[in-house]
C-alpha cells in the first residue's frame, strides 16, 4: 500500500492505496492571508498540522499489520511558492503562493536582464513564479533575504518535514524560474538574475525516486513502519497528469481546481512564450508538457457562492435555468491572470447588470468565463490543441455537469469525468509512490481512466458571439487595471 499526499491551495489531501487503487481519503482545510495588495501567504506550520492530522486520519482504522505494509509516501503540491529557510532549517516568513502578485516590477528586470529567458525556463516571467519573487524579497525584505539558506517548494517542506532532507523533483523545479528546462537542471543565469544563490536550492530528483526514510520519531507517533520510503513526488499539475495516464505525447488533461489548467504532455521539450504557454519538464524523465495556466480556474465559482451567501450545488442548478439572453458578462480574473495574458493587474467584474439581473444570472455568467478561459487557453496552442481524443477532467469543478458542458462549447474539447476526479494530483503522486516501490510498473502510468460522463462541445452562434464580446471587455478594461 501506499499513500499520496496532496498539499493544495485550499486543503491538504491523503489518499491511501493499493498499487494504485484507491482505498480511503482524508482532507484538512487551509486558509490563505492576504496582508498587502497583490499579496497571497500561508505559514508552512498549517501545512505540516495539516498532513499530520490527513495522515493520521488515514492509518488509525488500520490494524497494526497494515499500517506497517504502507511502503512509501509519495508527495504532490502547490507549484511556485517560496518557503524560506535559514541555517538551521527554519522558516522566515509566510510562505508567498503560486497567486502572488507582488513581484510584477521585478518580473520586466527579469526580462530585461534576460531577454531568452521564456525560451531557457519554459515561459516568460510572471510573478506568481519563485524567482521573481526573491527578487522582490532582497528589494522589500533585505533582512529577511540576508537570512535564506534554504529555498523549498511546498510540497517539499513537508518532504523535510516527513524525512529530514532537502529534495525536489523537475516539474517543481520546472515552476521557478530558475530550472533550464531543456536540459533539466538549475539554470546559474537565472539564478544570477535574480538574487538567488544556487546552493539554497535543493538536489533535483525523478518523481518516482526515493528521496529518504520517514523520520523514526514520525514513524513512532503514526504507527508506521521506520523503513517507509519518502518519495519525491511532483507539482500538482505534472502529479494529477500522472492521475489520468497524461504521461506520452499527445495525451493531456484539463483542471478545474483553484486555478485552472489545460495541459499536454510530450516527450520533447517545446516552448512557446509567446502565448505564455508553460512548456515544462514532467515528474518522469525524458518527458516534458505544455500548459497554459489559468490563475481561476473554479474559484471565481466559490467565491460568489460565498458573497451570494448561498450553496455551490443549489447556484449552479439555479444557473442551467437561466435564459442565456439574460445573462451578463464577466472577468473572472480576481487575482490576475496568467495565460494568455500574463497580465497581474486585471481584477474580475460584471458587465451588463440590470434591476431584474438575479444571482442565478451572475452565477451562469461566472460559470461561461471560467469557460472562456478554456476557449483562449485551447487558441494559444494552435494547431496543437486540434483533433485531441476527449480528454479527462479533473478538481472540484469537474463535478458540475454545467460547468463541463460549458467548457466543451467554448473550447471546442471534447471532455469526460474519469472516476476519482476530485482526487487528481494525491492519486498521481500515491502512483509515484506504487512505481518507486514496484508495485506499478511505468506502462502502467500511461492507461487512461475510464469515462463516467462524456461532454461533446455544441457550437451555438450566441456563444461564440459572447466570447467575442468577453474576449472584447477585456480589452477595453485591460488599461484600466494598469498601474497608474
């Protein structure tokens, strides 16, 4: 048996199986700080309470025979945030997140320092990303930047914390601005470029590789075998690929998680910055992927179920309901948006209201722009995003029917719900975890789920028309959010 472990922007999740299959899920909420405009923090401590709690969840209905059969943890996370150690492995400061929008100004010193740097580290700079992001902190925060001995992803601070060592894995690495994607190593230019010193960063490890022994401490507390094997697992983008058989060229994903992805795996490295498409190295070797990536993906979705002051679930039955001839128009983008845009400024808003404009409306409108997203993700590809087999998809979102449906008229992809599609990412790295210990081999990490629902995209006229008109409001408000 074998668990994956999940530390996400919302929760941490565990998922305990065997060779694969999944057994039993255990979940931990988290919550995001804010202190300064464009500001997105979490302290790594809740992290850790977090993954603590899931596990023990997970291994205490389990007679001790069983709980000592778990061979192996394998870990995914969150991408780009910083986690800053000193000396002694101590965290710094809050940890700044994958949404972060501070470092915009250091993102054009970054381009300007190095005009090939979308081609060298897979897309342009951006200022969720991990580099800029010390670049700003030796700027805002020299004291604190003075003390950094250690940079960590975050899945990789728990890694610390679950066997005492520092590790990553390519596709973390792949995410900071300071991996040469081709050739899967860190980049001393980039680091130069951007205040950082190359031994801070960790040794960089295959997903599927042992990076150490559970700590014999953690082991006593968990009633775990002290031969558990740590293995390094991936970011949640390249761990939910891994979910879903998204391993071989060609094959590929969309997530509807948080933030949003549609993803494409390959076995060569291909950069497009130009589109801000991600071209980034995978969890397993000799393959790569390319993703745009979509800072909202489902979130626009709860945080108006939240102002609304009602349910998810009851929202979105109310939205189907809704004439679409009544429904206005709005940017989802509440922190920013990254593909295709790359633009950290833009903020979310409805267009169109009326005095008889109802919340099923404004729901149905949120809905058709985290669709929308997809439509200008799927044009940034080009040719490469043509002729795809249906692909699965995966996060919270997944589960609305409408929000599917409506991703497949927009975009033109033809989707389908695989089981287990709000687990993506925890199943993928509990698959890492079952490869590092031979119970799944890598053939098996290339089949594909099967499909509970199918959704085939319709093409009304009308929608294409909103999209135009969508796509449109944008541009009209794009000089408006610019600083001033």
């Amino acid at each position: 048996m074998e668990i994956g472990l999940d530390l996400g922007t919302s929760s941490v999740i565990g998922l305990l199986c065997d060779a694969g299959v999944p057994r039993a899920e255990a979940r931990r909420p988290l919550t995001t700080a804010s202190p300064m405009p464009y500001a997105s923090e979490q302290d790594p401590e809740d992290w850790w309470q977090a993954a603590r709690a899931v596990l023990g969840e997970l291994v205490a209905p389990l007679p001790e025979a069983r709980r000592k059969g778990i061979k192996a943890i394998a870990l995914s996370g969150q991408m780009h945030g910083a986690v800053l150690l000193d000396a002694a492995g101590e965290v710094l400061r809050p940890a700044m997140l994958w949404n972060d929008g501070r470092a915009h100004a250091q993102c054009a010193a970054l381009q300007q320092a190095l005009p090939e740097i979308g081609t060298l580290a897979g897309v342009p700079p951006l200022p969720g990303f991990t580099a800029p992001k010390l670049l700003w902190l030796a700027r805002h925060e020299p004291e604190t930047h003075a003390r950094i001995a250690h940079v960590l992803l975050p899945k990789d601070y728990l890694g610390l914390r679950l066997h005492g060592g520092y590790a990553t894995d390519p596709s973390d690495a792949a995410g900071t601005l300071w991996f040469d994607q081709a050739q899967r190593r860190w980049s001393g230019d980039l680091c130069a470029a951007s205040a950082t010193d190359p031994d801070w960063l960790p040794p960089v490890l295959e997903g599927a590789q042992v990076a150490g022994q559970i700590l014999p401490r953690l082991a006593a507390e968990l009633g775990l075998s002290p031969k558990l094997q740590i293995v390094t697992g991936g970011g949640d983008a390249a761990t939910g690929a891994v979910a879903v058989g998204a391993v071989e060229d060609g094959t590929g994903l969309i997530s509807l998680g948080t933030s949003g992805q549609f993803l494409l795996a390959g076995n060569a490295y291909r950069p497009n910055p130009g589109a801000f498409v991600h071209a980034f190295a995978h969890t397993l070797p000799e393959r790569w992927y390319q993703m745009a990536a979509m800072l909202n993906g489902a979130r626009p979705m709860a945080w108006f179920a939240g102002v609304s002051g009602a349910e998810i679930g009851a929202l979105l039955q109310e939205a189907a309901e809704v004439p679409e001839t009544r429904v206005p128009l709005f940017l989802p983008y509440l922190t920013g948006e990254r593909s295709p845009h790359g633009d950290p400024h833009i903020r979310g808003g409805f267009f169109g209201l009326e005095d008889s404009t109802s919340r099923a409306a404004m729901m149905r409108a949120v809905v058709e722009a985290v669709a929308f997203c997809f439509a200008d993700a799927v044009q940034s590809f080009g040719p490469a995003a043509q002729g795809l087999a249906p692909l699965p998809a995966l996060g919270g979102g997944a589960q609305s029917d409408l929000l599917l449906q409506s991703v497949a008229d927009a975009s033109g992809l033809s989707l389908f719900r695989p089981e287990g599609a709000t687990s993506g990412p925890s199943l993928g790295a509990a698959k890492l975890a079952a490869l590092a210990t031979g119970a799944l081999s890598r053939g098996d990490l290339a089949r594909r789920p099967e499909a509970r629902e199918v959704f085939t995209p319709r093409a009304p006229a009308a929608l294409q028309d909103r999209l135009e008109s969508w796509r449109a409001l944008y541009r009209a408000l794009k000089p408006l959010a610019a600083p001033r």
